[in-house]
C-alpha cells in the first residue's frame, strides 16, 4: 500500500491547511496538495495527501472515506500513479 491518498469530492471551500489539519487526526501528513484550476486558481474539487506511513495512510482510509465534509461525502483511498498522456501539441 502507498502512503500517498487520492481525496476526492471536496468542497470549493477546501484549502491545503484544512486538509492538513483533518488529515493529522490520522497521523503525520507528509504532504497536502489542493488541485486548483490554472486559469481560475479555484479547487477543482481534489488533492492529494501523503501520509509519513502506510499504518497512518490505512487509517486516514478507514476514518475520512464517506465522512461528510461541508454537505459532501469525501472519497479518500490510494492514489493511483498518473498514467502517460501521449503526445500533446
């Protein structure tokens, strides 16, 4: 199991300092990176969070996955590696 969590389904109010601070009631977070819109700088609604240990990153599954998070149902499980994109022009 990797230590780094897909955090899906968040709402446009989220930052990298509350997910920081909810993440830390699991363990040690590593790293909190929000996805933002590269024109608008808004949350495109996920980020990625990497815990300091696979212990701490199964608990952070069992414990956020399904939690409600300002009206919606946070999806938390293992982030998947990005797969090549091809050629772009």
């Amino acid at each position: 199991m990797g230590r780094k969590l897909y955090v899906g389904n968040l709402p446009w109010s989220a930052t990298e300092e509350t997910l920081r601070e909810t993440f830390s009631q699991a363990g040690t977070v590593d790293t909190a990176k929000l996805i933002t819109d590269r024109d608008s700088g808004r949350s495109k609604g996920f980020a990625f969070v990497e815990m300091s240990s696979d212990d701490e990153a199964l608990e952070a599954i069992s414990q956020f996955d399904g939690l409600d998070n300002d009206g919606r149902p946070m999806r938390v499980n293992e982030a998947k590696p990005q797969e090549p994109r091809g050629d772009r022009y």
